[in-house]
C-alpha cells in the first residue's frame, strides 16, 4: 500500500521531543505507575507496562526509578494516584489535535491545557469530536533502505495489520493494539529496528502545514507538550 511522506515528518516530531528530554522521566515515570496499576507489575502479561519500561530504556532511566514506578503502581509503595482524562480540540487550519493527561486533580489540568489551546491560536471540542479522525494501533517506522519484502513477510506472519510504503522510502507497520508487543519481538528477532515504536493515536488523513501555519501549530503542541501533567499529544498536522 502506497503512503505520502512520513520519515521527515516523523524525525521533526522526534527531535522536537529530544528537547523536551527534562520531562520525559516524570511523563515515563507516571505511565509506568498507571500501567502497572491497571494490568500489575508483570511485563509478560501487561503490554502496556512493557512497552512504558521499553520507552524508559530508550530515555536512560535508571532501572530503580523503574522499579520504584512499578512498585508504586501495584501498591507496594505509596504514592500519588493518577487518572487518565483525554481533551480534543483544533489547532491551526483546522487540524485536529489529542491531549492524553495523567493526573491526581483535574481542575488544575483543564485549567492549564484549556488557555495552552486557545491562547495559541486553537479550539477546544467536545468528546469524540476528533477522535473518530485517529486510529488506535501499534506503529513501528523503519528507515528509508530496509528491506520491505522481508519486513513484510515478518511482520504480517507476526499478526501485523498492514505495511505501508511511503513516499520517501521509509516503511510503516501497524498492528492491532493487542499484537504490538510479539510483532516487534518478531521484527527485532528477525534484525529489524525500528527507529520509532509506540502504540497511539495515528491520524487515518493529515493536513499538511507550511510557513506562518506550521509555526503556529507548533507552538501550539510546544506548549501543551510543556504542561507536566500532559503525556502524549496527538495530531493530524503534518509539518
């Protein structure tokens, strides 16, 4: 299946997050607790939870600030309680943007991400009102010049859902949210790493953004990206 440009898109968004490295120990550090919370402390049988202890791999941490996450989640040690509240809105031109926040007081969350949205140009929208926009699925983006014959044969014996060619060579795999994890251990047992894995919120269509309007929406993600009790933010704005 045939895509339109994804790689450079995708290397902006993850450098623009390289920078933010500060925060992304507290954002990892909240989602472990949660996911350890909500499938136990077991890596084996809680995806979630592995995939939150992968990222925090990839980002350095030391493992005791893992354990200490996981520890908190199950119980074992005290610590705050977070819930999960999702906003939707609009940034610039119309696209459509998703906030995931982990939180022990909504009032200061909508509080903080309600002006982040509308002092920067945005709007926000009710539940569901661009959700239905995104699909929720495993995603795993290889570079430009990896063998797509072999990582198709892989990925889809694995229980992937579609390969996607993009324009710029670089290939994508999706996978149903459940199969992330073995589709992965397939990949990497078969020597291919994807440069970017994550399960999330992937716009079925993008709008394209260009000059004043890219500027604009991305200060717009910037600053809710910035709010700590923030931990993903999703967009169909491709820059």
């Amino acid at each position: 299946m045939a895509g339109h440009s994804k790689w450079a898109n995708i290397q902006h968004r993850k450098g623009r997050q390289d920078e933010k490295r500060g925060k992304i120990w507290t954002k990892l550090i909240k989602e472990i607790t949660v996911a350890a919370k909500l499938g136990g402390g077991d890596i084996a049988t809680n995806p979630r939870l592995r995939l939150a202890i992968d990222k925090a791999k990839d980002a350095n941490m030391p493992n005791d600030n893992v354990q200490r996450a996981i520890q908190r989640g199950t119980g074992s040690l005290e610590g705050v309680s977070y819930e999960e509240i999702r906003y939707e809105g609009y940034g610039i031109n119309g696209a459509a943007v998703i906030v995931d926040c982990m939180t022990d007081n909504r009032t200061r969350t909508v509080a903080e991400v309600r002006p982040a949205v509308t002092k920067n140009g945005g709007n926000m929208g009710t539940e569901g009102s661009v959700a239905f926009l995104f699909k929720h699925c495993g995603q795993m983006l290889f570079a430009p010049g990896t063998n797509e014959d072999q990582l198709m044969e892989v990925a889809l014996d694995a229980g992937a859902e579609d390969v996607i060619t993009h324009d710029d060579g670089s290939l994508e795999v999706l996978t149903p949210v459940p199969e992330f994890s073995k589709v992965q251990d397939a990949l990497a047992k078969a020597g291919l790493k994807a440069e970017l894995a994550t399960v999330a919120m992937r716009p079925e269509t993008e709008i394209a953004l260009e000059g004043d309007q890219a500027e604009s929406m991305q200060k717009l993600l910037d600053a809710l990206e910035n709010l700590d009790d923030v931990q993903e933010v999703f967009t169909n704005a491709a820059f």
